[in-house]
C-alpha cells in the first residue's frame, strides 16, 4: 500500500486526469478496476474517476509496484514511427528510406530523423535498452540525401557495426541504384572514370575528364533499362562513392538526372513538373572477398526495393 497527497498543482482535476498522468502505463480499464473494487480511495473512500481532487487529499493506492517505476524519457521516443523494414536478423536491419526523411541530426532537423526512428523502433520492440547498452547505440552504416530515397543499413551491435563499415570501405557491399536522365547515353553501357571536385562554400561538386590536384577520381558503371520521351531509366552502380556523384556525373556527359534543381535541366524539370531528383538506391548485394565475421551468412546475398515510385518493373513510370 501506498499514500500520494495532492498538492496545489495537482488540484482542481479530475481523479481519472491525475492517474492517467501519473500513472501512464496502467491501462484505463485496469484503473477503472482499481477504483470500482477499492484499490485506489481518496480520503479513505471510494470515489467515482470523476471526482475533482482538492489540495491536501491523500489517495490510498493498492496497485502494482511496476506503475510506481518512473520511465526514463528518451529523445527518439519523440521521433516517428513510420519505419519501413526491407530485412531484419539479430545483427542488422535493412530500411528504405523514403524521399523526404533525414537520415542523421543536425541543426534543422534533431527530433525526427532516420537513426531516431530506428531507435525508437528497436526500444519499443525490447531490442534495445539505453539503460543496459551504455556502451554501444545502434547506428546507420549508410546515409543517403534527404532528396533520395533507398536502402540503408543499420547496425543493431557493435560488431555489425564495425564489419559492415569496414565492407564499405573495401566495397564488398554493392550499392545499385535507379534513375531517370536526359536522353538515352551511347553506349547503353558504359563504367567510366573521371575526377570530382568539391565546393564547400556552395555544397556543389564538379567534374573534369581529367585529374587534377583538387580532385578525387569517381567510377560511375551505368546501363540503360529504358528509354521513351526523350527519357531514360536507367541502373547506376558506384565504384566510388563521392558527394553527388551520380547526379554531376551523368550532368558531366549531357544527360543530367529528371528533377535535379542542381545539376538538371530546370525547362525538362518544369515540363514534367518534377520537383525532386529520379534518384533511388534500389538494390543491395553483399560480396565479400574477405572473412565476415559474424556476417558471413550474409555473404552473396541481394535486396531489394520493388516500389521505386518512378520505375515499375524496370521500366519508366513517370506521370
């Protein structure tokens, strides 16, 4: 048995407001219980949840000791719960992140995000617990631009964490994506090599045929998929994976993304009426050459997103 006394606060609200607020795990049906049988009383009474609480009365509560337990408040509880989850395993999750959603903090965004969501949804499924994991926080291992939409990877511990970084970087995880151009390329396919260079004052990049001192070399791999309207969809795989490669990249040879404010055709942007780059990062392969570690299983594995919103099927869906 426990006593709680109202204080100026607290007064003047309703007994079911009060316990809804102090208790907030104890479901309505189970205080209506309390209340009906006796187990929680104002003054010594029964009372109806109705009843409006007056400063100096004391409640009389026979109730579990677990609704007494404060529950810490996290930041990411505040963030959405729209998560789409394209593959789970102990180790990792695989998200398609949409057009629109942030994938990490920062000065405009902090409340919402990618890595909050994930949070979120793994603390209210049990799989993390900010108490007990001092030491390790789960984590994107990929980010993508707030503009494009695609499959990111999160790490659920730190030993995925540290493997899946490490496979980035040595590039035994292929990142494919799909996207929609001016024109149609000649060759259909093509790998090609140039050098990009980037402004930090504008976040603009440009690039050149040749190398040069400020520049870092890029390996765009392109094939055509289709083409009508003067459009092209097509499957890029990066190589490298610079700051806006893709998007300067197929600029660089005359056939810049549909919807690109930055790099695009603003006329063809205007006649399609798109206002956000025919960007995705559609598909997923692990290819590891090196041991993996605990994500050996892994290994030859491919994912992918089918509901690219401007390609069905591999094939132009533009309205």
């Amino acid at each position: 048995m426990r006593t709680l006394s109202i204080g100026k606060n607290d007064a003047g609200q309703r007994l079911d407001k009060f316990l809804s607020k102090r208790f907030r795990t104890m479901p309505k049906s189970l205080m209506c219980k309390y209340l009906r049988t006796k187990y929680i009383k104002v003054n010594g009474k029964k009372v109806q949840p109705d009843v409006f609480l007056n400063e100096g009365d004391v409640l009389t509560l026979y109730i579990r000791d677990e609704f007494f337990e404060e529950k810490k408040s996290y930041d990411f509880l505040k963030a959405g719960k729209d998560l789409s989850v394209l593959y789970e395993d102990e180790n990792l999750l695989l998200l398609d992140k949409k057009v629109g959603v942030i994938a990490h903090q920062d000065n405009r965004y902090d409340s919402d995000t990618l890595n909050l969501r994930v949070l979120r949804y793994l603390y209210e499924k049990g799989a993390y617990d900010p108490e007990k994991d001092k030491a390790f926080t789960p984590a994107l291992c990929n980010r993508i631009d707030r503009n494009t939409g695609g499959i990111v990877i999160a790490a659920k511990n730190a030993e995925a964490l540290r493997i899946v970084n490490e496979k980035i970087r040595s590039r035994e995880i292929q990142k494919y994506y799909l996207c929609v151009v001016k024109g149609k390329p000649d060759p259909t396919h093509d790998c090609m090599t140039a050098y990009l260079s980037k402004d930090e004052d504008t976040n603009t990049v440009s690039v050149s045929d040749r190398a040069r001192e400020d520049a870092k070399e890029i390996v765009t791999e392109y094939t055509v998929l289709d083409s009508k309207d003067g459009l092209s969809l097509c499957e890029v795989l990066l190589h490298t994976g610079r700051t806006h490669q893709i998007r300067a990249h197929m600029a660089h040879i005359g056939h810049p993304l549909l919807g690109d404010e930055k790099y695009g055709d603003r006329r063809l942007n205007a006649k399609y009426r798109m206002k956000r780059q025919a960007l995705y990062a559609y598909k997923l392969r692990f290819c590891f050459s090196s041991p993996a570690g605990n994500l050996e299983y892994l290994n030859d594995k491919e994912f992918e997103v089918n509901d690219v919103w401007f390609a069905k099927n591999r094939e132009l869906n533009i309205l």
